[in-house]
C-alpha cells in the first residue's frame, strides 16, 4: 500500500471517529439518549486506543 492510500485511510477513519463523538455529543445535548451517548463515545475512544495500539507496537 503505498504512502497516499494509507494516509488516505488513516484521514477517512479519523472523520468517521469525529463524526461518531459529535453524534454523541449532540445525543447528550437534546437530553435524551445519555446513556446511548456514553457508549458511543466509549466505542469510538476504544477503537481509537486500539487501533493506535496495533498500528504502533
């Protein structure tokens, strides 16, 4: 793979991560969904850790 694509792949997932926290965040705002809310960030802040992990160990 070369460097374009990976980078390419390393943007597309960071927005997918962003899009997911202000989803969350605007469930927790409307008052309704908190706990949906938590566990979507939770998710999200999981993968990430996991994935970073993988990709630098």
């Amino acid at each position: 793979m070369d460097t374009g694509a990976r980078i390419r792949n390393w943007i597309l997932f960071y927005l997918i991560s962003l899009v997911g926290l202000l989803w969350a965040t605007f469930l927790m705002a409307s008052g309704g969904w908190f706990w949906v809310s938590i566990w979507t960030v939770l998710a999200v802040v999981g993968t990430n850790i996991i994935i970073l992990l993988l990709r630098f160990r």
